[in-house]
C-alpha cells in the first residue's frame, strides 16, 4: 500500500473515531441526537426536492433548529395523549421522516415505525398488539387511536413551554401483520451499538464511510432495519447528507440520483436484479455490436478477460456511457441487502463499474455484516464479509449441511433488548448469549461468511442432501416470458418435491408456453443432480411479496400442498384481452392515456408502444419503474389498482381492461348510493 493510501485509510479510522465519544456518554437516543448534530453542525444534512422539483438543502444545524419546532408543535398536537406512551410512526420517506422521528423521542414518546404502504386493517392490528396511543400518518383515514397527518402537526400551536424529555427506544415490525404479530424493540444502547459497529471499516476501505461528501439515497423505507440502520442512522451521525426523493418512482429516483448527486445507494436485490435486467435488455435491443461491448466491458471490469482482448470495451469512456445511461459516473458504493442476490447481477452491476457489494442484517440484530474487500473478485464471490465491530458469528451444526455449514448464531450488543409477540411483551431469546438467527450460511478459509438460505425454506432431497431454494432461482429468471420465479418444496408423502413457480407475461401463448418448457428443462440438464427441478408450475397471480423485497415461500408451499387451483400446467390456454360489453369510443380513449403512460416512463416515443407490447421482455422496463407507472395510472384515472395485479398486468391492453373494469365498479358503486 503507497503512502497516500496508508494516509487515507489512516484519515478515514480517525474520523470513524468519533463513535468513541457516543460509547462514553450515557448510550441513549438522545445521546446519538446531541453528539451526531453538534459535532457536524455546519455540515449538509439533507436535500429533497420542492414542487418544481428544485433542489433545496440544509445543514445540521438548521436540522437541530427544525427538529425541536418539530417536537414543539408535537407536544401541542397529542396533548391528550399519556405521556411516555407508544406512538406510531407511519409515513412514506421524505425530509419530514427524520424530523417527526427525532420530535417523537424528544416529547418522551418511543417511536413505533411502520411500513407507510400496510393496508388499514394490518396497521389496526398493530397498533393494538403494540398498545400504541396514537399514529402519525400520511392518509386520511381514522384509526382507532388519535391520528395526525404531517400537516395537522405543522399547524397545530407550539407549545411554549415544551422542554425536552428523551424516550429511549424504538420498535420495529418484523412480521406478522396479521394474527400475532411481531415486534422489536431497541433500546439507545443497542442503537448506539450499531453506530459504533462502522469502527473497523477504516481498516479495510476508505469509501464506504470517509471524512469526505456522501450523498446518500433514501431509498430503502426507513421503517425497515436496513434502511433505518444503514441510511439513517449511521449516515446521520457521522454528518453526511440523506438525499429524499420526491416519489419512489423511477424518474424521481433517477432525478435524485444525478441532481444530488448521490454518491452511495443501497438497496435490496429486487431493484439490483431489475437494473441489471435493463441493462441488458437495452443492450439487446441495440444489436449485436452493443450487446457484445457490453459483455466484454463486464468480462474486463470483473477482471476475467485482459485488455487487449477487451478491446475499446475497457476503455474508461465507454464505462462513463453506459454509467450516464444509468445513475451517472459519481457513485462511490452500492449495497444490497435484505435477500439473495444472484452472481449474475453481481457480475453486471460491478462489471458497469457501480462498485455492489452484499451486505446482512435482521430486524432482530441490526445490520452486523458487509463485504468490505476493495478488489472485485471479493464482490463477486457475494460474500456477507466479516462481522463488524463488537460482533461475533458461529455457525450452529444442522442436520444435512455440510462440514462449513450451519444455522448462523449472532451475539452483538445491536439485538434488540424486548420483543412484542401477539401483544405480550418478553426478553430477547438467547442462546448462551447467541441469537439463532435461522439462517444457513458458510464460512470460507479468510473468515468470510456466506448466506445459503432460510433454514425453514431449506428442501431435504431424496438422499438427505440440503438444497437451497436462493441457489437455484436464479438460473430461471432469464426465460424469455418469465416476470418472476421461485423455488419451494412440496411435501409428497416423506419426501419434499423441489418445485419452480413461474409467474409468466401476459403475452405467452400456447407455443410460447411449450417453449418456456423447452427452456427451463434444458437449464435443468445442466444443473447439479442435487439442485434439478422436479416439477414446475405456473402461478396465475402475481408472487406474494413480503415488504417488497422477498417472495412470501411459505404461502405458495401451503397453497401447493392443499391443492390450490391458483397453479395451473403447461397445457394452459391463455385467452385474449376481450373489450366486448364496454363503450368502443371509452376503450380507445383509455388505451392511449394508458400508452401516453407508458411512453412517459419508460421514455419511449408512443408509436414504439404496441397495444400487447409487454412492459418487460419487451419495452425493456424494470420493477421499480413498473410501480412508477402504476401510481402515474392511478393519478391520471382516479383509480386504486390492487397490488395483487401487480405483475400480472403487463401491456397497455392488460392495463386498459382493468382501469375499465375498476371505473365500472366505481360507477355501480356510486350509483347505489344515490
């Protein structure tokens, strides 16, 4: 290592240091809060976007200042609620987040956080579970305690003579909406625990956290552990700069990306898988020459080919313009985690030059692992890296692994203090100070951790051999007509059948059909006998997600041993969108708003949208943007569309029929009213 190198590390070690001060103080929130704001007072804390989507800015200081007006007008509006008391939290990422979060814990309220998306009835069941006395929300709806909108608060009176008394915790929800649900709660120790897990990473990259600019996206809801953990917390407190897209859509997030312009982006595998998938297919649609450039460019970048058979494609300009055609040349650091992510995303993200690596975390622990390794081939391997500071990880022998396999065990000051499990609250369960965390990973000759799967998704073969679902999947998920795909063992007597679900385009007909078979048993043949499909099956909706991020197993495994008609077999015939029954002048005028739509998203002019063209093998479109133009239909048309569409609908016909349908319900509805 040269000298500026050795410099630059030594500079980033100093400056993760500080976290040193929080660990001597009394490790509360409130400490995290005062030393976080004080020691990076002048430094930019946030930029969001106004209504004319103008970048606006402010410091920590402005922050501190908005955050007690916050808390202020907070001690105005629930002044009839009991102090100390739960109150839930349940807003969509913006700059409003941070400070009602802060303004919460200020007034003595410990913060319940909330997925902003749970429908009502789900979030009833958790404000009941949990014993919450009231709700910050963004919708309008009533629940059964107090509610507040953002704007409700704002223009409540202040409290003049408000003076902060600190909670000193928080809780998450890991899962379970419905039934007994469960919950976790964090004491300031435990957070301030997660701060100070950064301390080491100095001693192996200067990019990840640097004395430096970093902008980072908020990207990841920041009621979940990842995006609570690794955007916001550390992020805050070690003064660096929370970019807020106006929306989650794909050309908010983009316009964030580059007018920030953000430096470091995290996210799950969904979103690194979609614009890995885009790119490809948009270097697909451009011919071969492109499509070519493209695969040496990776090859060259992950460094499995020399330069001179890269050619031109190992040129830095050429990078450069595939990186402007996607976040731009300024990103720093990407991460993924909260699932699988597949070797072939990894190879195309870091082969375009986005730096991706891996990382691990539980709402029950925190986040207490990422790769850090600077050189590629780390990344590659899709390592989980090493625990961080002040954490340690066994392996647990279970029954069928291998000799460096195991339930992996956490011990780490993070995990959570209390849980909430059907609304009765209990200690944290341990194992000789251990959390079982019911994960299978693996562990190399360096230390480095390797996640195979969930121990309850885990399939037992025929010969006892563990086979894990995650590994396979992703061989799948490139078939010509396949949106999404999973793997699930199906209970047959005392053996587990290993079972792919497909969820198909729209367009697939009966000879597509016939092909996709031919494709995904040709895969299979060159699969290991251990990871071979057995059986494969179509599911007729869209796959169930759990928070947007994994395919719910448990649910397609129970609705495939009782026998559900939702799956049906090759031999399927799939019947044309029918328009009969609905006024031709109404059907042609929402085909072209809905393909207006379309060409607004995906930035395609509208006489290259045809009426069956799918919005993924065809235009090109990725997940994220899919939501975008969703929302952007439900706008335009006044519409609700279920999520349980999502991913079933898939051209402008599929969309046309179902905003028809939804507007002749709407209409019924109102009808019997009057």
């Amino acid at each position: 290592m040269n000298k500026k190198a050795t410099r630059d590390f030594k500079d980033v070690q100093k400056f993760l240091a500080s976290s040193e001060i929080l660990m001597s103080s009394s490790q509360t929130i409130q400490d995290i809060y005062e030393i976080g704001t004080t020691l990076h007072a002048k430094e930019k804390a946030c930029i969001y976007f106004d209504e004319d989507g103008k970048k606006q800015s402010y410091n920590y200081e402005k922050y501190k200042s908005l955050v007690f007006f916050c808390a202020r007008h907070l001690s105005s509006a629930l002044s009839g609620v009991p102090s100390g008391s739960l109150v839930a939290l349940k807003i969509r990422n913006s700059q409003n987040w941070p400070l009602l979060f802060w303004g919460l814990e200020m007034t003595g309220h410990p913060v319940l956080l909330i997925d902003a998306k749970l429908p009502h009835e789900n979030t009833e069941n958790l404000l009941k579970q949990s014993s919450a006395k009231a709700i910050i929300v963004n919708e309008e709806e009533a629940y059964s305690v107090p509610s507040f909108r953002i704007n409700e608060v704002r223009n409540s009176e202040e409290d003049d003579q408000f003076a902060p008394h600190w909670a000193n915790s928080v809780t998450f929800c890991s899962s379970g909406t419905t039934g007994a649900a469960k919950m976790m709660v964090y004491e300031g120790k435990n957070l301030c625990a997660q701060i100070h897990s950064a301390l080491n990473m100095g001693l192996e990259t200067k990019d990840i956290m640097h004395a430096g600019r970093i902008n980072i996206l908020c990207m990841i809801p920041l009621h979940h552990i990842f995006g609570f953990a690794a955007t916001f917390l550390w992020y805050t407190f070690y003064g660096k700069c929370l970019v807020y897209p106006t929306t989650m859509a794909t050309r908010d997030l983009f316009q964030a990306i580059r007018k920030a312009p953000v430096t470091h982006l995290y996210s799950v595998p969904l979103f690194w898988d979609g614009v890995a998938q885009t790119v490809d297919r948009t270097a697909n649609l451009k011919g071969e020459k492109m499509r070519q450039t493209l695969a040496k460019m990776i090859a060259y970048n992950c460094h499995q080919i020399p330069k001179d058979e890269a050619g031109m494609a190992s040129w830095g300009f050429v990078k450069h313009q595939f990186q402007k055609k996607v976040f731009g040349t300024q990103i720093e650091y990407c991460i993924s985690g909260g699932g699988y992510l597949s070797p072939k995303t990894l190879h195309t993200i870091n082969g375009i030059g986005y730096p991706l690596y891996n990382g691990y975390g539980m709402t029950e622990v925190g986040v207490t692992s990422v790769e850090l390794s600077p050189r590629v081939e780390d990344r590659l391997k899709g390592s989980i890296g090493h625990p961080l500071y002040g954490i340690e990880y066994k392996l647990n022998k279970i029954e069928g692994a291998s000799g460096k396999q195991g339930e992996l065990y956490i011990k780490s000051p993070i995990t959570h203090v209390e849980e909430i499990i059907g609304g009765v609250r209990g200690k944290t369960t341990c194992v000789d100070g251990y959390y079982p965390t019911g994960d299978i990973a693996e562990v190399d000759a360096t230390g480095s951790y390797f996640i195979k799967g969930r121990l309850k998704d885990t399939i037992i073969n025929s010969n006892g051999e563990n086979v894990y679902p995650d590994e396979i999947e992703f061989y799948f998920k490139d078939v010509k007509h396949v949106a999404n795909d999973v793997v699930v063992g199906v209970k047959d007597g005392s053996n587990e059948v290993i079972t792919l679900v497909l969820e198909l385009d729209n367009t697939v007909q009966n000879a597509d059909m016939q092909q996709i078979k031919k494709d995904v048993d040709a895969i299979n043949a060159t699969l290991s006998n251990e990871k071979k499909i057995d059986k494969v099956v179509i599911y007729k909706k869209a796959l169930p997600l759990a928070n947007n991020m994994k395919v719910k197993r448990y649910v397609l495994r129970e609705a495939l041993e009782k026998g559900s008609d939702d799956f049906i077999g090759f031999d399927h015939k799939r019947e044309p969108v029918s328009f009969e029954g609905f006024d031709p002048k109404n059907v042609d005028e929402v085909i072209k708003k809905v393909r207006k739509i379309f060409s607004a998203t995906l930035l395609l002019p509208e006489f290259k949208i045809s009426d069956d063209a799918i919005w993924n093998t065809d235009l090109g479109g990725d997940s994220m943007s899919y939501v975008s133009m969703i929302s952007d239909l439900n706008d335009a048309f006044h519409i609700s569309i279920p999520t349980d569409k999502y991913g079933v609908l898939g051209c402008v016909k599929d969309f046309a029929y179902e905003i028809l349908l939804l507007q002749k319900e709407e209409e019924s509805r109102q009808s019997k009213q009057k």
